[in-house]
C-alpha cells in the first residue's frame, strides 16, 4: 500500500494547541485531524432515527428496531489556516481521513436506555467527514429507547476513538528481540492480562525500556526518550496489538491489545528507520443529539422514529431487513443491489431460495420476504454487486460471499468489490463556484476515468473505483459562477478529499514585494493596503511607511478564494482605493506621487 498523502507521525506542526501532521512525500501539505463530532443529517432529516420493524406472525408479533446515529467530523479548517498564517507558517491544510471507529455514550443506565447503548458501538465512515452508526435493538430495548425519548435525553453525551493510520515515527536505530519476553514483560505491567493502557506503556518505554524485553538501552545516544517511545509503539501497533478504546470503567483512553499467535518465542529485528503504516487512535468528545436538544421531547419522538409495519405472513414466511451505509452519489456505479440465497435443506425445502433487493440512496429500509420451512431457523449467504458503467462499457462486480443469520442485515461499503473514495466540497465554496472532479488512472493497461460535478446541491459524492485501476490519482476545477474563470487543483493521489477555497491554485499565503522611489524632498511615505476582499476590515488592513533608508518593504496576506487573490492600497484614508492588483509583480511607488495625492484631497 501507498505511503503517499498518508499522515507522518514523525512531523507534526503544532497550530494553535493542535496538531496537523505531514503528508508523506507531498511536501508543504499538512493534515489537520477532526477536533469532535457532531451528530448532523442533511436536507433537514433527524441525525438520530430508531426504525421499529414488525410481523404478525399468526401466534407471535415480531418486532425489533433499528437505531442509526448519523456524524459529521468538526476539523475547524478556517481557525486553523487563520491561527498558521499569522504564526508565519506557510503551509496547505487539509483534513485527516478516518477510517471508522468506535462510540461510548454516557448517561445511559441514568436514563434506564437499553444495556445494548452503554457497550462500546462501532462506528463506518460513509465519507471523508461523516460516520455513521447501526444498532439493532429487540423489543424489550426498543421500548426502553421510545420512553426513554419521551422524556427527554439531553443528557446524553458520548466519547469517539476514531481510527487513522499514518507513517510510523522514526529513528536511526535497529532493534533485536524476543517477541515471547516482550509479551511477558507486557503481561507483567498489566497484570497478567494481554490489554495495557497506551500511555502507561508509552511512560515504561521513556523511564525504563530495558526492562520490557525490547533490548533497547537506558540512553540511545542523542536520540530523545519520548522520539522513541513512539517509534516503538508505532510499531508494537502495526504488527503486536491493535489500538483499542479503554475500557468503560476507566478513564477515557487508548489501550493496546495484544495477539499472542503474533508473538511467538524467536528473534525478530525492526529497522526504526523503516517507513511503514501504523494505526493511531484519535479520543474526541462528540455530540449524539446536535440540533435535536432543542426540542421539547414530544418533538423528539415525532423526529426519531419511524414505524414500518411488514405484512402478516402465514407460518415459514421470514422477513428480511434490508439497509444500506452507502455514499447517496455514486460516480460509475449505474445500480447496487445486494443478492441473497438460502440453500436448499432437503426434505423439508427441496430447493434454494433467491432474492435481491436494489440499494438506493435513501436510508430507507427494504424487505424481502423468504419462505422457509416451518421449524428451519433462519441462515443465508448474501452478496453485494454493482453494475459499473465507464466510456460506454458496462460490466459487473461482485463483494465478497458473506454468510448471516439475523433478521436486519447492513450493507457498507467494504462489502462491495470496489475501492470508495468519498469527495465532498465546502458548502460555503460552492456559494461560489461549481467544481468538476475527475478520478483517473490506467486499467488494464487502457485509461480510465470517471467525471461528477459538486454544486451546491450536490456537494457530495464518491468514485467507484475496481481495485485493478493503477496509479488512480483525482484532479478537479473549479468554475467561478459569477464570471466563469477557472482555478485548477493539482492532482493528488486518489483519496478521500475535501475540497474548498484552499485546495486550488490563488488561494493560501500571498507575499507582495514593495519599491518606493523617492524622486522628490520627502523623507518618508506611507500607504494602507489590503487584500481584495478586505478593504473593509480594520482586521486585515496594514499600515506600510517607507524611507530613504529603508525603500524596500514586504507584505503578505491570505487569499480567503482563488477567485479573490489579489490586493488593493491608497495613499491614505480619504484616497480612493486602486483597482485590484494582482500579486504577480512588485509594487512601484514613488514618493512625488504621495505628495500628490495629498494636494488633490
């Protein structure tokens, strides 16, 4: 797998008490990671939906739900950029994707909500900026959660671990080991078990490494402690145990889990100066009500739940649930559509059973009705496909065959045979131009591609992209919608990408270069200047004086829009404003000319 545009532990850029890190190998570009969630649902739907599905059944009423919560990842991109210019550093900020994770809400045995809430819930990403998370509740938990929204739930908050994966730290530096003693001494620490908090193992690794088997020594020579405690622990992750939430009844953290069958008696030897992904765990505060806290708990109801009756069924019938986490917009996919058998269980069903449901973007569940025999309990194989439509050609791809025994069945994304890369724009962008986005490569040894336009409708979408597309990069334009002018983005690698004003070329860090030449008896000039779209904030204004020993002056700006890059200045406050200037060449003043346009005012 690629390391490019993947996040480098190594090199973080601390901004304003946070951190971005280093896209390996893009040099100047910074991933910024999400600082919170926040539950959000477009075109005025309710985050939070609980889905009640039943049957009548003849003797017995079938009825279970299912509680989806749907978030949106705060990265505070403006602050950010703002707080890195005026520091002086001039880089390109982007967000940090994530790659799914997990969410504890509080509060739950307080508000007598169904146990299955306070267990540590998964969370799928569903683009670059949005998870998304499922749960199936049984009758009894149904009813808890509709009396528990009855009265209310502002009390519920919640904790996020999301995970990303990055380049390890590195050192120059070669380690040989035991990987069975380094379980031990693990095991030690925690007390006989295989999980240990991340931070305490961090903290043994500066104070004492060489006592956890790892043959590191006491002092490695000009090498500091805390560089490589996280060299190692980058490591331990990749390839010992897998990053996981702490437990609820401990502070909010990070622990490692250990795999014994990866950690067998032997020598192993790492190279600390290898480049290499390894996991990470972001702890963020998030947000499972948003909006919805303000509203009465009667409304609340009304918002959350929908009720989906099935129709009654004489006895064998089986009904099926049906939903998919998909992005809405899907560019190169024509349909989707999930494909399930039940084979055959002779003597009492002497034939298989088929049935396919097509995966809308609607969050809408489907039913498909399988008539078994009386007494068989329910078991299938189901599959996702797509039909995939580039340059004319149309051709079918299939996921992986998956087996399941419950009556809802979730259909992600990682089910398909495809590679998703989610797109989406800023919407305050888009209130400026229209953006054409194309995702391309070479398959087969034939060029491929695929095209979508973002608008502010439409501020979304992910490319379907088959796994055998090679050196599958994205590039984009964007279209100013007040005079049509072009602003292009370099491409990147294909990713998830978020795209706004700083993604394409004239926006960011500008630096201007001033000459005042002093052709008259003035000792000193000055003038006011400022960026093009900042003539009317005192904010962004400055004050520039030069002298006979000093004709020379520097100024930089932000470029808040590639369609709004350059600057204007006067000679004082009652001078017009010059037209917009463009930032290409240096300014040329001269002195005779200050004097002047004090004469005429």
């Amino acid at each position: 797998m690629s390391l490019s545009a993947r996040p480098d532990w190594r090199s973080p850029l601390p901004i304003a008490q946070r951190r971005a890190y280093a896209a390996f190998d893009q040099p100047g570009r910074f991933l910024l990671p999400p600082q919170a969630l926040a539950a959000y649902a477009a075109d005025g739907e309710s985050p939070l939906r609980l889905d009640i599905v039943q049957q009548n059944r003849g003797d017995a009423l079938a009825r279970y739900s299912i509680l989806s919560l749907a978030f949106a990842a705060e990265f505070g991109l403006d602050a950010a950029r703002q707080a890195a210019f005026e520091l002086g550093q001039r880089v390109q900020l982007a967000p940090l994707a994530v790659e799914g994770g997990w969410l504890r809400l509080n509060a739950v045995q307080a508000l007598d909500l169904p146990p299955a809430l306070g267990e540590l819930l998964p969370l799928d990403t569903a683009s670059l900026g949005a998870l998304n998370l499922a749960l199936r509740l049984d009758s009894a938990g149904t009813d808890l959660f509709v009396a528990a929204l009855q009265r209310g739930l502002l009390a519920v908050g919640a904790s996020a671990w999301l995970r990303v994966r990055g380049v390890a730290e590195r050192v120059p530096l070669t380690l040989s080991f035991d990987p069975a003693a380094v379980l031990a001494a693990v095991r030690a620490l925690a007390g006989g078990g295989n999980a240990i908090d991340a931070a305490l193992l961090r903290q043994r690794l500066i104070d004492t490494p060489h006592l956890l088997g790892l043959g590191l020594p006491e002092r490695s020579g000009d090498i500091p402690k805390e560089t490589l405690a996280d060299a190692v622990l980058d490591r331990i992750a990749a390839r010992f145990a897998a990053p996981a939430p702490s437990p609820a009844d401990a502070p909010v953290g990070v622990r490692l889990v250990f795999d014994p069958t990866a950690m067998a008696a032997g020598r192993v030897q790492w190279n600390l100066a290898d480049a290499l992904l390894a996991p990470r765990l972001l702890v963020l505060e998030a947000d499972p009500l948003g909006p919805l806290r303000t509203l009465a708990a009667g409304d609340l109801h009304d918002r959350v739940v929908r009720r989906f009756d099935v129709r009654a069924l004489a006895s064998g019938w089986r009904s099926l649930t049906v939903r998919a986490n998909l992005p809405d917009r899907r560019i190169g996919v024509a349909t989707a559509q999930v494909e399930l058998q039940v084979p055959a269980k002779p003597p009492a069903r002497m034939f298989t059973l088929k049935a396919s449901a097509l995966l809308a973007a609607s969050d809408k569940p489907v039913s498909l009705d399988l008539r078994l025999s009386p007494s068989e309990p329910l078991a299938y194989q189901w599959q996702a496909n797509a039909v995939l439509q580039n340059e004319g050609r149309v051709e079918t791809v299939k996921g992986p065959l998956r087996s399941g025994d419950r009556e809802h069945l979730l259909v992600g994304a990682d089910d398909f045979g495809l590679r998703w890369l989610p797109v989406e724009a800023e919407p305050a962008f888009l209130r400026q131009a229209d953006i054409e986005v194309e995702c391309y490569g070479l398959r087969k040894g034939k060029p491929w591609s695929a095209r979508a336009t973002l608008d502010a409708a439409r501020p979304d979408l992910a490319f379907a992209v088959p796994f055998d597309v090679d050196d599958a990069a994205i590039r984009a334009v964007a279209r100013a919608r007040s005079d049509g002018a072009q602003r292009a983005m370099a491409p990147l690698p294909a990713d998830s990408l978020r795209l706004d004003a700083f993604s394409f070329d004239g926006s960011g860090s500008r630096e201007l270069a001033l000459d005042c030449e002093f052709d008259d008896d003035a000792r000193q000039c000055a003038i006011e200047i400022a960026p093009e779209d900042g003539i009317d904030d005192p904010q962004r204004r400055k004050h520039l004086s030069f002298t006979r020993a000093r004709p020379q002056q520097s100024w930089s700006w932000l470029a808040l829009s590639p369609f709004r890059s350059g600057y204007r200045w006067r000679w004082h406050a009652q001078a017009p404003w010059s037209p917009v200037l463009q930032p290409d060449a240096p300014l040329r003043l001269r002195s005779s000319e200050a004097a002047l346009a004090a004469a005429t005012n």
